[in-house]
C-alpha cells in the first residue's frame, strides 16, 4: 500500500493507466481491483472520508 501510494502521489499518469502498466492481465491483482470497482469500494472510502470530516468539523463547534 505504502508503495503503491508512493508511485500514484508521483505520478503524472491517470490510476486506470498506472494499474494497467503494474498489473497482469488475468493476474491476481488485477482481479482484486476489478471486484473493488465492481463493489464501488472507492465511492465507500470517499463518504467515509467525507462524513468523517464533516463530523470533526461538528465537534470542534460543540
């Protein structure tokens, strides 16, 4: 993961070409990213993301 984070913060290049240049076709991460994309498991971290800001932001009124 920290690898990984390293090379798309470093990159000029999208995520959907940087995953195709690290990943085998049929490989096992490949089909690992698949069922994440199939599951929207990014759109879940971004509202978890999302709705923990909000809620920091609440408490810091309080």
């Amino acid at each position: 993961m920290i690898g990984a984070s390293k090379m798309v913060a470093n990159s000029s290049e999208e995520l959907d070409v940087l995953i195709q240049k690290v990943c085998s076709k049929g490989g096992t991460t490949i089909q690992a990213i698949d069922t994440f994309k199939e599951n929207f498991v990014d759109r879940s971290i971004i509202e978890g993301i999302d709705k923990c800001r909000k809620r920091s932001e609440e408490l810091s009124k309080v």
